[in-house]
C-alpha cells in the first residue's frame, strides 16, 4: 500500500467480527490496516481472508492502550476512518476481572482517540452493543429509549465507552462516530474459511450448540425454561456477521456527511428462542444437539430483539440473511474447522 493511499484501520481486525469486516472491506476495494494484539484471536485468520480476497490487508501486531505504536500507525497510513472493533467481551470474566476489562476497552478507545485527533482522523465505527439497554426495556427495542443499567462489568464498559464518545463528538464538532449497538452476532462467511473460534468453552450459546453437533462437547445447558417466552427459554435477535460488517460499510458511508455522535441497532427485527435454535441448528447440520435444562443463568434477560427501522431509515441497510442461512454457515465454518484456527496442520500465530 503506498503511503498516500487512504485506508480503513479496522482494531481487533483478526477477531470474529472483524476479520469478516476486513474481507468484505477488501473485497469493496478498500485498502485495510488492521490492528490487533492477538489477544483472543490467531494471525491465520487474516492469511485465509488474504487468500479469499485475493489481496491481503497490512497487519501492525500492537495494542490499543500503546499510544506510540499508535503514533507510529497514524504516521505511517493515511486513514479515512477506524473501525473499532478491540477489547475483550467475555461476560463472566469481566465479572472475575473488571479492571483488565476497564482497562482495555475504555482506557483502549481513549488511548485510540487520543491519537485520532492527534493524527486529525475524526470518523470512528465503534462496537457496541444492546447490553447498553439494561433490563426491563419494552420490545422491539429502539434507540430513542433511555440506556439502562448493564449487568456486568463487560456491558459497563460499553456504555461508558458510549458515553465518552457521546460527550467528544458534542464537545468538538469534527468528530463523526457511529456507535452501532449489536444485536446477537452468529454464522460465518459462506465459504467456511473463516468463522468464530472461542478460546475453551463457548459461553455463547450458537458455538456451543456447534460444538455439540460436531461432537466435541456432550450436550448443550439450556439455561432455564421457565421465563416468560412463548416455550419458556430466552428469545434473543440473532443477526448473520455478514449482515452486521455490511451495517459498517453502510455506517462508514453515511459518517463522511454527518457530524456528532450517532446510534444505530444492528439487528434483524426477530426473536428466537434457545429451542428455536437447537431445532433450526439440527435441521441445518443433520447432526441431534442433545440438551439438558439447567437453572436461569445469573444476568439472563428474558427476550431481547431490536427495531432496525432507524439503521434502514438513515444508513440504507437491513439485514437480509435468515436463521437457516447463519446456522448453515455456521456448521459449514465447524465441520471444516472442527478446532478453530488451531486444529492440525495449521501455522500458529
Ligand atoms: P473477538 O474477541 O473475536 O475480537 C476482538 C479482537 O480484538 C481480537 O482479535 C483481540 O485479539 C483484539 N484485541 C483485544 N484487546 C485488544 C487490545 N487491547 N489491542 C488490540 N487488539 C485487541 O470479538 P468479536 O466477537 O469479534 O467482537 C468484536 C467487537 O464487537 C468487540 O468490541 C465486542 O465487544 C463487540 N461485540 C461483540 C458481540 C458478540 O456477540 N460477538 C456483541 C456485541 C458487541
Ligand atoms: C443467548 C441465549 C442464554 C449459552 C451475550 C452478552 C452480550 C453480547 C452477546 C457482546 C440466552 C442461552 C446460552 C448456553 C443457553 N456480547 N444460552 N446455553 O446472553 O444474549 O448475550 O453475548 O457484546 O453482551 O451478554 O448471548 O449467546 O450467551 O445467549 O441456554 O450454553 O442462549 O441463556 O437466552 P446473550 P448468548
């Protein structure tokens, strides 16, 4: 890439999300940075997007919370916007370790805007997510509603992530940040090279699922079956990663003409239910999920599932995949790939 061309920088760029974001941002024609420590996530998921799009994004190995290799990054790309997809999401550890999750994902995003504008880049795409609604919101969910209280640290850090942002975009009028609100993100791009790998046991509900048709794990915990749904298990907006990457292409459009902060869901508009989920993931894979019920799992809400109307509305854009399309995905990336990146005759990062 010449030092003059313009690129996206996507953070966490190798992660799940991300790694789908850099593919479809090459394939767009994008030149692509991605910054990543390495975290929770391997190398050889930006060799198999490399070899997909048939042009490979530059890697810089570094840290969010590293203001010089930050510096250093800025100097050397010229970027147009960053994709901020870096920090740590795993709900129960946030619990065990709230400073390590403070630390990296609201140190890391002010460390990364501290740069920015020294840099003067001031168009930002930041994951967030519909945990910033707390409990008890009427569905569908909109983004007008008042965020709540987030039940772990992990949700915590996302909202003050939000409201940091919130308060730079009205404090300077350069900034233009989309803060897009994920629903529940599952499937894996339709060639099966590339998909979301959880470091041990899956606290997510769909790898799981996978994880016990392709015979790695026993069976499946349902985590309560008496909450106030149509079956009894917890109803959630399941939205396809493709589906969700195309939201930011879509965001990243619209923030060259707008200024301030914006909040956009990123959703499907459909609940299903963790019994959905094993029926439709059987009927995609051919393979029985096993389950057991077992007590509500602490910090559960019932049913979750966004109104998408504003993100159709202001960016364009609505999801188009549907459940058995993200399940199929899904079995396809966990059949080739049945130990992640890690399996045999794979390179480590
Ligand atoms: P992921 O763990 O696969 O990806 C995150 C990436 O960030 C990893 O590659 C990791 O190595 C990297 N990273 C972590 N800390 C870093 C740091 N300090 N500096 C540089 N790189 C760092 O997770 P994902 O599922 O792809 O999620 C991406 C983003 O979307 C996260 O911010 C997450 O909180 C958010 N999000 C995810 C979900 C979900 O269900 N997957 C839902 C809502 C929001
Ligand atoms: C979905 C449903 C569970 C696992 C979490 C985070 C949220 C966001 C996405 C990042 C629920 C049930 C699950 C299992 C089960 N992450 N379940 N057995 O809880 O909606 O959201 O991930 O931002 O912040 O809280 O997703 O996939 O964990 O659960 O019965 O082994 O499946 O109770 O009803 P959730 P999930």
């Amino acid at each position: 890439m010449s030092s003059k061309e313009k690129a996206v920088l996507v953070t966490g760029g190798a992660g799940y999300i991300g790694s789908h974001m850099v593919l479809t941002l090459l394939e767009a024609g994008y030149a692509v940075v991605v910054l990543d420590n390495l975290a929770n996530a391997s190398q050889e998921s930006l060799r198999r997007v490399a070899k997909l799009a048939g042009t490979a994004p530059e890697f810089v190995e570094g840290d969010i919370r590293d203001r010089q290799c930050l510096d250093a990054l800025f100097a050397q790309y010229a970027i147009s916007h960053v994709l901020h997809f870096a920090g740590l999401k795993a709900v129960g550890e946030s619990v065990a370790e709230p400073l390590r999750y403070y630390e990296n994902n609201v140190f890391g995003t002010l460390t990364l805007c501290q740069a920015m504008a020294t840099a003067g880049v001031y168009r930002l795409v930041f994951s967030s997510s519909a945990t910033v609604y707390g409990n008890g919101q009427p569905l569908p969910i909109h983004e007008g509603l008042p965020t709540g209280r987030p039940t772990n640290p992990y949700g915590t850090s996302k909202l003050m992530v939000e409201n940091m942002l919130q308060d730079l975009a009205r404090a300077d009028e350069r900034w233009s940040i989309a803060l897009l609100r994920y629903f529940n993100p599952v499937g894996a791009h339709a060639s099966g090279r590339i998909g979301e790998d959880p470091n041990g046991k899956p606290n997510n509900l769909v790898p799981f699922i996978a994880q016990v048709a392709v015979g790695r794990r026993e069976a499946l915990s349902v985590f309560g079956n008496d909450y106030p749904t149509p079956d009894g298990t917890g109803v959630r907006d399941y939205i396809h990663v493709l589906d969700l990457v195309e939201g930011h292409l879509a965001a990243m459009n619209v923030l060259v003409s707008r200024s301030g902060a914006s909040v956009w869901n990123l959703g499907t508009g459909r609940g299903y239910s963790v019994l959905d989920m094993v029926q439709a993931f059987e009927h995609a894979s051919g393979q029985p999920v096993p389950y057991r019920v077992e007590p509500r799992r602490e910090g559960d809400i019932a049913e979750c599932w966004a109104d998408p109307a504003r993100a159709y509305q202001e960016l364009g854009w609505q999801a188009s995949r549907g459940l058995d399309d993200m399940l199929a995905d899904t079995w396809r990336w966990q059949l080739a790939n049945p130990e992640g990146y890690a399996g045999p005759n794979k390179p480590a990062h």
